[in-house]
C-alpha cells in the first residue's frame, strides 16, 4: 500500500503553570492508503490532538507532517484551508450539522466551497445519500433526525467529495450500541468499496472491534502498533 500520511518526531507542547507539558511525544507513524485504524487510548492520551495535527486543524511544536512525501505541518492558515478542503473528510461526536440547513444543504456545502456545479454536486450528494441510507431523509432538517440518522449524514458530508482521507473523532460517543454498530458497518463499507483511508480516535471498545490497525496512545506516546482481525 502507498503511504499517504508520515509523522517525524512530533510534539505537541503546552505551558503549564511555567513548565511544559507534552500533549504528544516524539511520535514517528506513518499511515498508508486504504488503512481502517484508529489511536486508541485513554482520555488524556493525545488522541484527537494528534487528529486535529494530521488533519491541518493544528500544527505541532516540534516535528514534521508528510502528505504523498510533501511537508505540510508548517503551512500557512490559507493553504492548510485548502488541503483540509480537498484531502480530508472529518466526522464529529457532535455531528456538527447546521440545523438552519436541510440534510441535502448540509452534505451539499463542502462541494460549494469546492466550486462544484449544480448537476455534479446532485449526482455526488445522492450517491452520498445512498451510502448511508437516506435518501428518503433529503428535505429533513436535523432537528426532525434520531442521534444516528444525525451521525450518517455527517457521514455523508465528510464522504460526499470523495476525500483521501476521513478523520473521525469519537464518532459513536452519543450515539447507543445499535446505531454504533450500524454507522461503524457503513464506515466499514464505504472503505471496503472507495478505498477512502478511515482513521479514528477513540477509547470505544465498539469501534476497537471493527478496527484493522490499532495505535495505541498514552501520555502522548505511541506505545504499540499493531494489526488485528476486526472482532466485529
């Protein structure tokens, strides 16, 4: 598999009552193309602030992010802007979704902010839609929508332009075991289908389960990588 994400002696430093503390520690990993893993590990272990570093939300202290080998933990807001826009899908805890806007009009906004026209973003939005199963919810706004219904259109929205890469933090967090075993089965499908490389941050067992790599974090160091048959 091709590599599409290298980390190179990462820190993540914050002051603290005048001394430093290390959110992440010289972490070294590298995470290849079609990959479904996660960081797992406990509160407190620098999972989401390693996430937010591969996904351009943050930027580290010290060390290097590598996309397809170019350097990109030092760019600039604008250009960190676009690479999220168009490498990366990202799926939240708390959906994220605008209420004001229907579930079409929120799966449709990365694709405005692509530039995309009208008949192409249809065509992307309903295929979308499918993936998850709600196309029957297409005029719906959150507010009318189940926690899970919620949570497989911020699916559909981090998957719409097809991205390199989804980033997904927690996503099971408010959602009971039901709905957590059928978006972890969809997640599943789209990368088995799209080959879109899935990493999570989590300390779900749930999600543990359906995992294929599992990088375990604790007090922001990587202290096992492992493969794993998923136990779904």
């Amino acid at each position: 598999m091709k590599e599409l994400i290298r980390l190179k002696g990462l820190d993540k430093i914050y002051p603290v009552g005048g001394e430093d503390f290390f959110a992440l520690k010289n972490v070294a990993l590298s995470i290849n193309e079609g990959e479904f893993s996660g960081l797992v590990g406990p509160s407190g272990s620098g999972k989401t602030t390693l996430l937010n570093i591969i996904g351009a939300l943050d930027q580290p202290s010290n060390g290097d992010v590598f996309m397809y080998d170019k350097r990109v933990s030092r760019i600039k807001a604008t250009l960190a802007a676009q690479l999220r826009l168009h490498n990366f899908g990202f799926i939240f805890q708390t959906y994220n979704l605008l209420n004001v806007y229907s579930v079409y009009e929120n799966v449709e906004l990365p694709l405005t902010l692509l530039g995309w026209n009208e008949s192409r973003k249809k065509k992307a939005i309903q295929e979308a839609l499918e993936w998850v199963g709600l196309t029957d919810k297409i005029k719906s706004r959150p507010g009318k929508l189940s926690g899970g219904q919620c949570q497989r259109v911020a699916i559909a929205r981090a998957m719409v332009k097809r991205p390199k890469m989804v980033l997904a933090d927690e996503p099971t967090a408010n959602l009971d075991s039901e709905n957590s075993h059928n978006i972890l089965k969809t997640m599943e499908e789209i990368n088995r289908k799209t080959g879109t490389t899935f990493l999570f941050s989590t300390h779900d067992q749930k999600v543990i389960d359906y995992l294929s790599r599992i990088i375990s974090l604790k007090d922001g160091q990587v202290i096992e990588d492992r493969q794993q048959e998923p136990k779904r």
